[in-house]
C-alpha cells in the first residue's frame, strides 16, 4: 500500500488517512486529495474495500438482532428474578434474625 499525501493528483481509488479515520473516494476520471501535506493517505485496494464492506455488512447482519435480545431477555430476567424474590422473601427465613427464645 502506497502512501500519498494531501493536495497529490491521485488515480481512481478509495485513499484512507489514519489522522482522521476517513476514506476519501476518487472518481474515474482522478483527482486531488483534500488537505494539505502534513496529511498523509494511504492508498487501498479496491478488492480489500469490498472484502472488509461485506464482512463489515454481515457482522451487523448477525450482531444486530443477537444484540437486541440479549438486552431484551437480560432486561426482562431481572425484573422476574426481582419480582421472584419479592413474592419469595416472606417465605423464606431470614438469617440475620434471630428467633427469640422463651424462658
């Protein structure tokens, strides 16, 4: 990967700056990559943009909805293991007291 800086004629291509974590896209015909020279853009393969786009596409695919119910059914599972406890609590003996013996 080759590495341009900013105000450069470039080819066609997709031109990626760590500085900002942006992807700047050039079109067919070329052209100048914004910014000055202390912006530095590294060049990247268009096979690598598609690649990285459908991974990226199919990661929010499957996490999306999992992370939807993962919240949901964690959501409602304490508000049943709390209302399970206050329904239980009268039933169940409490340590910290201490029944009081008759003489």
């Amino acid at each position: 990967m080759k590495r341009y800086h900013g105000h450069h004629r470039v080819k066609a291509g997709f031109y990626w700056t760590p500085a900002r974590w942006e992807i700047i896209t050039v079109p067919r015909e070329g052209g100048m990559l914004p910014g000055g020279e202390e912006i530095a853009y590294v060049g990247l393969p268009v096979t690598l943009v598609m690649l990285a786009g459908a991974m990226l596409g199919a990661a929010y695919v499957i996490f999306l909805p999992l992370i939807g119910f993962v919240i949901f059914f964690g959501f409602a599972g304490k508000k049943l293991w709390h209302l399970l406890e206050r329904s239980l609590r009268p039933m169940l003996p409490n340590p910290a007291r201490v029944p009081e013996e008759e003489d």
